[in-house]
C-alpha cells in the first residue's frame, strides 16, 4: 500500500514538469518564429522606405535639372544658325538683310615669339537691327588666315568669320522698365546656366568651338562677344608654320627646289 502512495505520488509530480518542458520547449519554437517573421517584416519595411526614398530623390534630381542652351557657333538670328564659323564673307553678306553695308578692311599687326611684325588681315561690316524692346548694332567679323601662307589670296573669299560683336540698347518699355540687369539675370543665366568665370565685369561662357562673353555696359546697355576658337586655333598654326623656325626652314627648302645647279 506504502509502495502504491508512492509510485501515485511520483507520478503526479514527473507529469506537471514534462508538460512543462513541452510547454516551454513550444515556446522557444514559436518565439523563434515570432522573432524570424517579425524581422522579415522589418527589412521589408526598411528595402521599401529605401525605395521609396530613392524614387522621389531621383525625381527631384530630375525635375530640378534645367535645360542649359548652347552657345552660338556663329551668327544666330532668333535661335537660326543663319552663318556658322568660317563662313566667307560673300556668302555672309549675301544673307545681311540691310545691302548698303560697307566693308571695313584693316591689318592688325603681329609681333611672333622670334621678332616678325606681320599684317593679319582682318575685315568687319556693321549693320543695325530695331525690334520692338531694343535697339542692336551688330559687327560681323572676318579674318584671313591663308594670307599668313601666300599673299596672293587676298581676295574677299578667303575671309572667314571669326567673332561677333552686338551692343544691345534696351528701348523704353514704360512699366515695368527692363533694365541691363534684367537682361543678364532672366535671358543670360536662366538660359546658359552659370557661367564657366565671372571675372568682375565679364559673364564667360566657353565650348569646345566658341566663346561667349556678356557683361552690362550701363543701365540700359549690355555688350555681348562671341568669337571662334577653331579659328583662333587656325591662325595660330599659320603663324607658327610660316614664321617659326622650323616653318622658315621648310619655306626654304620648298624655295630651293625651283634652283638648278
């Protein structure tokens, strides 16, 4: 009976703490689980809000990007490229709407690194256009580089454009009056973006074909200059080929060969 009591007793008190282990061994399980799922979730949450956050930086960029214009590659007339760099000057006096333009002829003096004053060849026409807020005055340049190699091309077709000169006058607009400023600030930097150099005066702008330069003259007043560094770059050669030393002496040997001893 004594042995009876006790196997009774040992079993109720074995039972509660294998149903115990179970029930904490279950725990540890779904707590695990609990624990996986939840950082599922987490990182769901964290590669979606990285998403979404990227998506809207790059609409930002996007729309925060503005269009920048390109600078002229020669004589533009309301966006129409009418002559590009290096046009002859009969074909660019043909398309000048005003045909009492005279053209003006003058040599611009160069001294070269060995001590050679030489004549550039240079030729401007000037002509003005009115339109309904300003008055411009615009100088079309022209230089002749096959000059510097043979001065028997001196005829007009071998006068290329190199730059151009306008002074804009802004006419009385009543109000609002538009002023220098206004031109520089809402057509100048909202079009061509910052400039590559602001010197003090100057708003430089430069390519790998031009460069563009506006700056305020007065109130009423701006000076823009456009000019072609092809060109630049092609009188340069010019000079260094015909007046350098190695250009002097291949001039020379091309001269000795009409000699015969």
């Amino acid at each position: 009976m004594r042995s009876l009591y006790i196997l009774s007793l040992s079993f109720f008190i074995v039972l509660p703490l294998q149903a115990e282990g179970m029930q904490l061994f279950r725990s540890k399980k779904s707590s695990e689980k609990d624990n996986t799922s939840q950082s599922s979730r987490n990182e769901r949450e964290v590669i979606a809000d990285d998403f979404v956050k990227t998506e809207v930086t790059t609409r930002k960029n996007i729309e925060s990007v503005i269009p920048v214009k390109r600078i002229p590659n020669g004589w533009v007339f309301r966006d129409e490229l009418l002559a590009p760099w290096e046009s002859n000057l009969p074909a660019v006096l043909s398309i000048i709407p005003d045909t009492t333009v005279e053209v003006i002829y003058h040599d611009d003096n160069r001294t070269t690194r060995e001590g050679f004053v030489l004549p550039i060849k240079r030729a401007s026409v000037e002509f003005q256009y009115t339109s309904r807020l300003t008055h411009e005055l615009i100088m079309l340049e022209f230089v002749n580089v096959d000059f510097i190699y043979s001065t028997t091309n001196n005829n007009d077709s071998h006068f290329i454009l190199e730059g151009i000169t306008k002074k804009v006058k802004l006419k009385d607009t009543g109000f609002p009056q538009l002023a220098a400023s206004d031109i520089i600030k809402h057509k100048v930097l909202m079009e061509y973006g910052s400039p590559k150099e602001f010197d003090g005066v100057w708003h430089i702008y430069e390519d790998i074909n031009s460069t563009y330069k506006v700056r305020e003259l007065d109130e009423r007043n701006i000076k823009v200059e456009t000019k072609s560094l092809q060109v630049t770059d092609k009188l340069e050669k010019a000079i260094d080929d015909t007046y350098s030393k190695q250009g002097i002496e291949y001039k020379k040997r091309l001269m000795v060969q009409g000699i015969d001893i």
